[in-house]
C-alpha cells in the first residue's frame, strides 16, 4: 500500500519537523531540498502527496506547482502548499498555482497531521485515519 | 312487427340482455320456491313466458339473457339445491348450460312462428293471432326446452331414464302454461296504448281486481271447490279491459292458484302429483286460453269498429265544411266554422287554423280555433323560421307544403309548444296540413286528437282534401273581397276629382282632344267655365268654337303654333290669352295644358285655365312705377359718385346715413361697414392731435348748422391715419322745418396743413439745438479725461504683466512686466518681441503658433520659458488675444504671468510623493519580509515544543512539561502578536483587501461559536446563541467576519469569569446586528473611549491577567468599518459589556 508523502523544504529544521510529525503516524517520508529534485522524487516515488514549501532555491513553489500539474500521471497527488506566506493574496496565489491545500506556518504539531490526511485522497485518507 | 313503442336501440343492448337474465333468474327462483304437494314439483314455470315474450319484442339478442338467466337458475338454484341428488361439479354446469340452450331454443321458435305469421300485426290484436300464440308459441314451441332439459338431465346422471316421460310431460305442461300466462301479460302492457282513463272505468277496474282477489282467496285458501268461477271475472276483463285486463287477471288468478296449490289447501290439489298439475294446469289452461282469445277477438272486433267510426266522421266532417265553404261570405266566420266543425262532427279533440305571417319573427298568427281558450294559442307565439323553434311539425308543414303527423305527443310533449298546450288539453296525437295556393302556404289546420295513432293514411287523404277545399274558400273569399274594395275606391275618387274640378276659384280643369279633321273637343269640363266665360258646360262640350270664338284674333296665330308644337312633341302648352266672355267683358285666361297619349291613341290635353286679369293689370301697373323709380335714382347717383368731393350725410344724432364713393375710398370703408356708425369714432376722432374737443364741435353742427357753415378740423381714416378736412356743411330739413339731416362737403387739405407744421417745428429743434450743444461737449471731455486716469492707474498698478503688441513689436506694457522681465521702466516700448526668446529658433517656433492660434479669435493661453534682459529663462503663464481675428497683426493684448516659483514648487511636491511612494513599497516588502522570517523560526519553536508536550519523542517529567508548556503559551503569543501587528499594517496601508460574496451568516455564527465553546467550558462559562429566523444570507469576506465574530467571542469569554456569553442576531431594516453579551468585569465610562485604539491598554494589571496583543478591537474596528458596518460598546464596571456590530446585508457602492 502506498503511503509516501514527498516533502519539498529548504528549511532542515522544518523539514524534520514534518517529517518526524508524518513518520510517527506511519506515513513513509521522502524529501527533497530543492524544487527541482522534488519533481524529480515526484515522478520517480508517485507519493501520495506533495507538502510544498513556496520559498525554494533556484525554483520557488508557484514555479514547482505549474511544473508538477503538467504530469497526468500525477494528477491524484494532491499537491499542499506549506508556507510562511501569509500576507495578503498569498493563499488565493498559490490555489490559483495549482496547490490543492494551504497550510500557514508555523504549523500546528497537534493538528497537522490531520490537516494532511484531510487533503488526501479519501480512500488512503480512511485507512490512515484508522 | 311494426310497433313504434319498440326501439331496440334506445338503450344499450348489454343491459337489456343483463334485464331480461335477471328477470329469467328471479322468475325461475319464484317458480321453484312454489312447488306443490304431493311430490313438490313445480306446476308452472313463468320463465318461459317470460323468454318468449323477451324474444318477440327485443329480437334475437334477447336469447343471450334467457341462456343466461336460465343457466344462472339451474346452476345456483336448482342443481346445487337440496332437490337433487347430491352430485355438484363440471358436470352441473355442462348441465345447465344445455337446459338453457333448450330454453334459449323454445323461445327463437315460438318468437320465430309468432314473427312470421303475424307479419306488421300484434301478436293479440286478432283472435287467429292469439290461437296462434297459444298452440305454437305454449304449446308446440314449449316442447323443445322439456326435451333438451329432461335429457340433459338423464345424461348427466340425476334422472334415469325411467322418468323420462313423466319429468317431460310435467315439464312441458309447466313451461306451456307459463307462457300463456307471462307472455300475454308482457306483450299487451307493453303494446298499452296512451290512454286516458275514465274515473269510471278506474273504478270498475277496482271493482273487478278485488272481487278477483276476494274470489280467490276463498276457492284457493278456503279450499271452496268453485274454480270455475272465476271464468266470469276473467271474462268480464277480457270484454271490458281488453287484452290488458284479461292477461292482468289471468296472471293474478295463476299466481294465487298456485300459491294456493303449494300450500296444499287449493281444490286443485289432489291424491297424486300427477293428479294436482292436472287438476291445476287444466284449469289455468282453460281459464287463460278462453279469456285470451276472447279478448283477442274482442280488440279485432273494437278495431274494425272504430277504424268505421274514424272514416264516417272524417266524410261527415268533409262534407259539413263543404257546405260551409259554399255559404261562406266571411274568411274569419269560414275558418271559426271548419274548426268547430272539425271538433264537433269530426269528433276531433281540438282544432285551429294559423296563418304564416312574413314578418320579421316568421310568426305563425293563429286565426281560428276550437277547444282551446282564447289568447292560449297567441301567446306561444309559433313560428315558422328555420331556428330552434320552428322545428316543430307546423314549422316544417309551412316549409315544405307538406302535412305532417304526429303518432303520440306524449312521447315527447316537450318537442313542440303547440303541442304540449294540446297535450294538456287532452290530445294525443296530431296532424298538421298545409293550407296550400298556387304553390305558397298560407297556414296550417292543425288538428289533434285523443287517440295516439289515431291518423291513419285513409284519413289523412280525406283531411288533406278538407284544407285544399279550404283554401280554396279563402282564396275565393279574398278574391271576391278585393274586387269589391277596388270599386268603391274607383267611385270615390271620381267623385273626388269632381269636386275638386268644380271648386277651383277662378279656374276650371279640362280635358281636350284634337279630331281627325283637325277641330278641338272638350272630353270634359268643369262648372268654372261657366263663371269664367258665361258660357254653359254641356254648351261648350258640345261646341268647343264657342271657347275659341272668344279669344283675342291677334293670340289666334300664337296659339294654333303652340297647339302644333305640343302636339307634335308632346310638351306642355302653356299661354296667356286676351278673351271676351259672352257678357262682352275682357279677361286673361291662363291656360296651362299637358299632351298624353289617350289608350284609344288620341292625343289629350289635361289641363287648367285660370282668371289672371287682375293679377296681370296690377304687374302692369306696378312696371310703370318701377321705371320711374329708376331713372330718378339713376340720375342722383351718378351726381353724387362721380364727385371729387368727400359728400356725407350724417343724422342730427350722428349716424352717417351716406357717404359717396370717394368718400369711401379716402376713408377706407366701405358703404355697408360706415353707414349707421356714429360719426364721432369712425371719421371723426374725439380729440385732435393737438387737444382741440370734436365731440363738443359735433354736437354745436348738428344742433345749429347754419353757424358752421365751414369748419376746418381734424379726422381720421380707417388706418388710424389722422387727415385734415375743410368742410362745408348744409342742412336737410324735413316739411316741418325739422333737421333731417346734415349734408357735409369735405376736401383734403391734410398735406398744407402738415407742410406748415413742419416748417414750424423745424425752426424750434434748431433753436434748441445749438442751446445744449457747447454744454455736452465739456462735460463729455471731463468724462473722458477721468476714464482714462482710471485706466492708467488699473494698467499701471497690475499684479501681472500687461502688454500691447502691435506687428510683433511692444507698443506699450505696464511697469509690473518690465520689472518680470528684468527692464527699467518704459525700455521695452518699442522692442520687438525676439527679446522675450532665448534664441531665433525657439522665437520663429512660437511666433507661428502664437498668431496661428489668434487668427482663430480665440485667447492663446499657454505656459512657456522666456529670456529676461540678462539672458536667465523663467517661466510666464501668457494669455493672448487680438483685437481683430482677421488681422491678428493689427493689435493684440497679452498677460504675462511670472510662473517660476508654482512651477518649482509643483515639481518639489511630485518628488516627493514619488519618494513616499517608493518608501512605501518598502514598508511592504519590508512587512512581508518580516513576516516571512519571522515565522519560519516560530513554526521550529512551535512545533517542536508542541512534540515534546505530546511526548512524541519521549515522556517528560512534570518540570520539563510544565516548562515546555511556558515556551509553548509565549510563542504562540508571539504569534498571535506578528499576525495582529501584520493585519494592522496591512489595513493602515490599505492593502486589506476584502473579498465580496454572500455567504449564510448563521452557520458562520455556528461555526465559531463551536470553535470557542472548549475553551468556554474549560472556564465553566455557558455560551448561548438567539440568533433571529429571518437571519439569512450576507453579501461581505466570510474569513474576515468570522475573525471578528472570533475575536469577540474570544474577548467575551476572556473577561468573564462565571456567568453566561451570549451572541445574537437578527435584521433590522438593511443591517444585521449582531451583539456579543458577557457577564464579565465590564467597563468603567472612561476606559470606553479608547478601547478601539492600537496598543490600547486598559488596565497594566489586567494585562498581566488577561494576555492579549492589545491589536483585537482595533482590527475588529477597522474590518467591519471596511465593511461599512459599525462597532459599538456598552459596559457597566462589574456587570458585563454588549459588543454591537452592525452590518449591512448588502455593501454599498462606496464600501
């Protein structure tokens, strides 16, 4: 069964944050640093998910969003924004990217968990829930 | 048969098939109940009576309601019953079935001979017909349902065969006998005549059904061993009530015989079974059989009678109105007669006669009855007209000329208003005849009988004949009575004519003709001939040379011309002729005459002579008198027209009576519009120009003309033109010395009289002139003189630059543009305007644009840099304009306006909104910037703190957790602080932009009354919502509005201590107004004031006890201002506060 979430963060500290949050309910992790190897691990892992950080290197997440929606093969990741971009607009920007979530940071430990599996697919969504 | 009672059609087949089962089944049943002892068989069997009867009258469909109600009888009541052997099944019904193809069989036979033989008759009319009932329809055709029942019955099992013989004798004799007792009784009522009946004969029909009823009761329940007594009472209903009766009794009779018999206490009931049906079926058979044929007989014997009795009456009636029609002198008389006679020797109920009027309705007016009241036949008001309700037989009868019959109005009394008044009058049935003449109908005779059918064709001829001879008689009479009213018509207005002729005064009519040898003949005359010429009528009659001897020898030529000429072209002769009566004295004759030709082919004049002397010498006289006349008036108005003088005549009271045609002309009336106008208004003003009283001058002519022989005076034309008149006046006086009127002679001397004037005036003005001449001219000049220091000092002391320029040099400028230019006073006189230039190029450029734009009349305004005397540009503000567009050289003035100073100042104000702008784009990164990086270090403080308190990475012990829990509260106040700070600078920038869509408001209220309630419990506070029914949907940014509903909420909850939080909602007007109520610590009145401030503390202690931003209601304030909403508090220190948003359910266009 499939339960790979990719995580896509520059940030180690944030990163290992999710990660350690995501593990602990038996997601599998992967994470890339940078937007490019994100939609490089995308393509390769299929996740189940995409958490997306905006501020990127080289790449920002507007640009790795549009990328990631060209792949049909994608289609069923949902792809959730997970960003410090809280001003004005940034919320609209980013749905209007091709995000199917929105998550401000900084997160809520107790809550994000649920937030994510709450943007998953309904089917894997149920068994994780369990 | 041919019986029009019987309409098979006239209800639904399956329901008359339904009927005739249900009456078979229910008779059956009753003819099973009534069984006789010894051996309980049933002696009669009505069902059979009944079927055939069925058959006979509703045809062959009928037979499908006898199968079945025979069918139905045997299988429910007889088979299945207690008198058969106990067997049921298949086999039962197959049985029953084949009894009923027997029933269904007997009755198509006997209805088929009685058919046939019968033919268009009744089957009871005659008695051959009702032998023919009894032996083939009871008894021959009864033998085919016993054969088919009894071997059916054999078959299948429930007789032997033993009892074959007995079972079909009793069965044959049962079913033989109820026919001939249903079967009658349902032909003959249903064959009833519509009958009237008697009181009389209702009574004896009482008379004999109880003394059938007592008579049965003691022979069939008192055993009295009489049954053959009954055979009078039977009968006496056949003699005397015909079929319908003896059918009736004989039923009657069969049924209590039978009853009787089933009771055991009949004389018919005997030792054996076999001896009971004997005894019972003989005597019934006999009984019935005789009373039937009798009957038959009797109804043969009562026809034929009557059809006699019809025709006798007929021929009686015919010959009556024969001898009427002959005697006849009176139409009305004629047609009462024949009606009476119709009823009273014709023996008909009721009669009338109609005639068809061509009027607007097509009324048929009835003119003659009998039987019925008068006025009774008027008010139905027949008609005849192709509607509605001409479509009764009278009606029709008056279209077609043809006679119609009806059999039985009571079938349909209803159908005709004619005949429903008979129907109520006793008739049944009625013929209507036409009365016919040369193809047009007349009327109708009506005529109605009691009897239905009662107009057979035999009779119908005879009547028809009756009408034809009776419209003979009214053609006839008319005939004869025109005839006599055409000559007493042709009487009178002879004797009209006479008297006319010999009354006229003064003239007499006649009537000439020319003979073959040319003389005249008078044909006739009347008595003035006498008066007129002294000669007697029959005289001239005789000799008409008597008349022409008489007339002038000199008229004689003129006259025979005229006569030719009239005669010739038969005009009318008309002429004036001199003649000497016999008394020897002249008169005028006038005679006007008119040619026809007579129908023998003469020519005859009809005329009128007519004395005319006197009228001709008064003519004559009164020519004399007229050519007097005019030759006098002639004369005078030639005098007076051809004057070159005003003539007016004018009453002493003023009137003009006259004024000639030059008067006219120079006034400019005409005669009609001035003559009986007052002088005084018309010719004459009331005043002269220069004051003089005409009125009061008027007024001393008329009353002493002689004094003012001549006079001079003012007067005016129609125009209002005022003329001057030098008038002569003289007067008319009448026989008595009277003024009758004033004769004025005028001419025109208005051209002197103005001539002098104006020599007079001109003088004056010249005098005058030169007086005031020398005094203007001075003070003009000091006028001018002060102008021009104005204008000098305005020009001089300007706050802006004025110049004149003339052929692009400067003709003059004040001091105020040579100090702009940089000049000492009075230099730039005389200077061309290159100097304002920095150089050729630029001079060139705008000297071809600023005169372009003049020659357009327009004022040039524009802003431009000009050279001072020193060479340093500055900039002027120029307004130009030139006297004359076409000739912008000529002259042109301008304002120059030193500019340089507004203009650096613009352009300091430009620089620096650019660098606020920019500093402002700064702040924004800078804020975002901000925001950014301060929570990406908060989300690893956060969360992980968050892990290590839900001891994800390990258990805690009490210290640590309750430390972890103090890093946890304050980086989240740190949040809370960035977020509220951050929404702060965004709505102080503008940047908050809020979104706009409807959105339910309720379950936004729901939903963050449902997020705070944990945090309300965990404080032990209720919090309770009352938000309104009509609370619905809100057009605003829903996650703006809930963070104040949150924010609120939140600041209730913290405040409060114990007690309840409560939210409401509802609409008032456009808004909603929602309110957030606690029972915390309240406000005190002067902490309310800056609570919506930024950074607003209210109290340092409460700080510390209440953690917050302090940013909350500040937010809260700005959003719903942007919203267009407003917030307010109310507080009481201690008792809680009220937080008050108001909304608007839709943002206005300014929000």
């Amino acid at each position: 069964m499939n339960n790979r979430l990719l995580i896509i963060e520059d940030n180690e500290q944030n990163m290992y944050l999710m990660r350690f949050l995501l593990e602990k309910s038996g997601f599998a992790v992967i994470g890339a640093e940078n937007g490019r190897k994100g939609i490089e691990m995308a393509l390769q892992c299929k996740p189940l998910a995409i958490l997306l950080d905006i501020q990127l290197p080289e790449m920002n997440g507007y640009e790795v969003a549009a990328e990631l929606k060209k792949h049909r093969d994608l289609d069923e990741a949902p792809i959730i924004a997970v960003t410090s971009y809280a001003m004005v607009g940034d919320r609209e920007q980013i749905l209007a990217a091709g995000a199917t979530g929105y998550i401000e940071k900084p997160i809520n430990p107790e809550t994000f968990v649920a937030e994510i599996i709450e943007y998953l697919p309904k089917k894997q969504g149920a068994d994780h829930a369990a | 048969m041919n019986n029009p009672d019987i309409k098979p059609g006239s209800f639904s087949s399956s329901i008359a098939i339904l009927a005739v089962a249900v009456a078979y089944a229910a008779l059956a049943k009753a003819s099973f109940l009534l069984t006789i002892p010894p051996g309980n068989i049933t002696p009669i069997f009505p069902a059979a009576g009944l079927a055939l009867a069925a058959v006979v009258i509703l045809g062959p469909k009928a037979l499908m309601g006898v199968w079945i109600g025979s069918f139905l009888a045997n299988t429910l009541f007889f088979l299945d019953g207690s008198t058969s052997p106990a067997q049921s099944g298949p086999i039962n019904v197959l049985i029953g079935a084949l009894i009923g193809v027997g029933a269904a069989l007997g009755a198509a036979a006997g209805a088929f001979f009685i058919r046939r033989f019968c033919k268009d008759e009744h089957p009871l009319q005659s008695g051959k017909n009702v032998l023919l009932l009894i032996v083939v329809g009871a008894f021959g055709c009864g033998m085919i349902s016993p054969t088919f029942g009894v071997l059916s019955l054999i078959w299948g099992g429930i007789l032997p065969w033993e009892r074959f013989g007995y079972s079909w004798v009793t069965w044959w004799v049962g079913d033989a006998v109820g026919t001939l007792v249903v079967a009658p009784l349902v032909l003959a009522w249903q064959h009833r005549h519509a009958f009237r009946t008697h009181l009389w004969s209702r009574a004896e029909a009482v008379v004999l059904g109880s003394t059938t009823l007592l008579a049965c009761f003691f022979i069939f329940f008192r055993n009295i061993p009489y049954g053959y007594g009954l055979l009078p009472l039977i009968l006496w209903a056949a003699f005397r009530f015909g079929m319908c009766g003896a059918s009736t009794i004989g039923a009657i009779i069969a049924l209590l015989a039978t009853i009787g018999a089933s009771r055991g206490s009949s004389p018919f009931v005997g030792t054996t079974t076999n001896e009971s049906l004997l005894f019972l079926n003989s005597f019934l058979g006999v009984t019935i059989t005789s009373a039937l044929f009798m009957a038959g007989m009797m109804e043969e014997r009562k026809q034929a009678a009557e059809r006699m009795f019809k025709l006798n009456r007929s021929l009686r009636a015919i010959s009556e109105c024969n001898q009427a029609l002959i005697h006849a002198s009176d139409e009305m008389a004629l047609l009462n007669r024949i009606c009476r006679l119709v009823t009273d020797i014709g023996g008909y109920r009721l009669a009338w006669v109609g005639f068809a009027e061509h009027d607007e309705h097509k009324s048929v007016k009835p003119v003659a009855q009998a039987g019925f009241e008068d006025g009774c036949l008027e008010a139905l008001q027949t008609t005849w007209a192709d509607t509605g309700r001409g479509q009764g037989p009278i009606g029709a009868t008056i279209r077609t000329g043809q006679p119609r019959v009806v059999h039985d109005i009571s079938a349909n009394p209803d159908g005709a208003p004619g005949s429903a008044e008979a129907f109520k009058r006793g008739a049944v049935s009625s013929l209507v005849l036409p009365l016919k003449t040369a193809g047009r109908v007349l009327g109708v005779l009506n005529i109605y009988s009691e009897k239905s059918d009662d107009f057979d064709p035999e009779e119908t001829n005879l009547l028809i004949a009756l009408a034809d001879d009776l419209t003979y008689g009214i053609v006839a009479l008319r005939t004869r009575a025109q005839q006599g009213q055409a000559e007493t018509a042709l009487r009178e207005s002879e004797e009209r004519l006479r008297l006319l002729g010999d009354n006229l005064p003064d003239s007499y009519v006649y009537q000439c003709t020319e003979e073959a040898n040319g003389t005249s003949r008078f044909i006739c005359l009347s008595a003035g001939v006498e008066k007129l010429h002294g000669l007697k009528v029959d005289d001239v009659l005789r000799d008409a040379t008597l008349l022409r001897s008489q007339i002038a020898p000199d008229l004689l030529p003129a006259l025979q011309a005229a006569e030719a000429t009239s005669l010739s072209n038969l005009t009318d002769l008309t002429m004036e002729l001199r003649m000497q009566s016999a008394d020897g004295q002249w008169r005028w004759i006038q005679v006007c005459s008119r040619p026809r030709h007579s129908s023998a082919g003469q020519v005859v004049w009809d005329g009128v002579a007519t004395d005319i002397t006197a009228r001709k010498q008064a003519d004559e006289a009164r020519q004399a008198m007229e050519q007097r006349l005019a030759e006098s008036e002639r004369e005078y108005r030639e005098l007076v027209m051809l004057a070159n003088s005003i003539i007016l005549r004018w009453a002493p009271d003023g009137r003009i009576t006259f004024l000639n045609e030059f008067g006219q002309r120079f006034f400019g009336y005409t005669a009609e519009e001035i003559c009986g106008r007052h002088i005084i208004g018309s010719l004459v003003p009331e005043n002269e120009t220069d004051g003089r009283d005409l009125r009061s001058l008027i007024q001393k002519i008329s009353d002493d003309p002689q004094k003012f022989e001549r006079n001079i005076n003012e007067n005016m034309r129609r125009t209002g033109e005022r003329v001057w008149i030098d008038w002569t006046n003289k007067v008319v006086a009448d026989a008595e010395g009277q003024i009758k009127e004033i004769l004025s002679i005028g001419s025109d001397i208005t051209e002197r009289k103005q001539a002098e004037e104006q020599v007079h005036r001109l003088n004056e003005d010249l005098r005058r002139h030169a007086e005031t001449l020398e005094q203007r001219v001075a003070e003009r000049t000091s006028e001018l003189a002060a102008i021009n220091d104005e204008q000098r000092a305005i020009f001089e002391s300007a706050g802006t630059g004025i110049v004149l320029l003339r052929n692009r040099v400067i003709v003059r400028s004040n001091r105020k543009l040579e100090e702009i230019a940089g000049y000492d006073p009075g230099e730039l006189a005389g200077k061309s305007t290159r100097i304002w230039y920095p150089d050729e190029a630029s001079f060139q450029a705008g000297r071809e644009m600023v005169y372009a734009r003049l020659a357009t009349g327009e004022t040039l305004r524009r802003e431009q840099q000009m050279a001072r005397k020193d060479g340093s540009l500055y900039w002027v503000r120029l307004s130009l304009r030139a006297f004359d567009p076409n000739d912008p050289l000529k002259g042109a003035v301008g304002i120059v306006e030193d500019i340089t100073d507004e203009r650096e100042a613009a352009e300091n104000l430009r620089q620096a909104l650019e660098a606020a702008q920019a500093a402002d784009r700064i702040k924004s990164a800078f804020l975002a910037t901000m925001s950014h990086e301060l929570r990406t270090p908060l989300n690893s403080i956060i969360g992980f703190t968050g892990i290590l308190i839900q001891g994800l990475a390990g258990p805690l012990n009490p210290e640590q957790h309750k430390q972890m829990s103090m890093v946890q509260k304050s980086s989240r106040h740190l949040l809370a602080l960035i977020n509220d700070v951050l929404d702060i600078s965004k709505i102080e920038a503008g940047q908050l932009n809020l979104a706009r869509a409807p959105f339910e408001l309720t379950p936004s209220i729901e939903k963050m009354v449902k997020l705070i309630t944990p945090l309300a419990e965990q404080k032990g506070i209720g919090v309770e919502m009352d938000i309104a029914p009509e609370v619905g949907a809100i057009v605003s940014d829903q996650r703006r509005l809930e963070q104040v509903i949150m924010n609120l909420l939140g600041n209730a909850i913290k405040f409060t201590e114990k007690g309840r939080v409560r939210v409401a909602c509802r609409l008032e007007n456009d808004h909603y107004l929602l309110s957030f109520a606690d029972t915390g610590i309240g406000m005190k009145p002067e902490e309310i004031p800056g609570l919506f401030q930024p950074f607003h503390q209210i109290d340092s202690g409460l700080t510390r006890k209440h953690e917050g931003t302090g940013l909350g209601l500040s937010i809260c304030k700005k959003i719903i201002d942007l919203m267009g909403g407003s917030i307010d508090v109310a507080s009481q220190w201690g008792q809680g506060s009220v937080f008050t948003v108001r909304l608007p359910r839709q943002p206005g266009e300014t929000v």
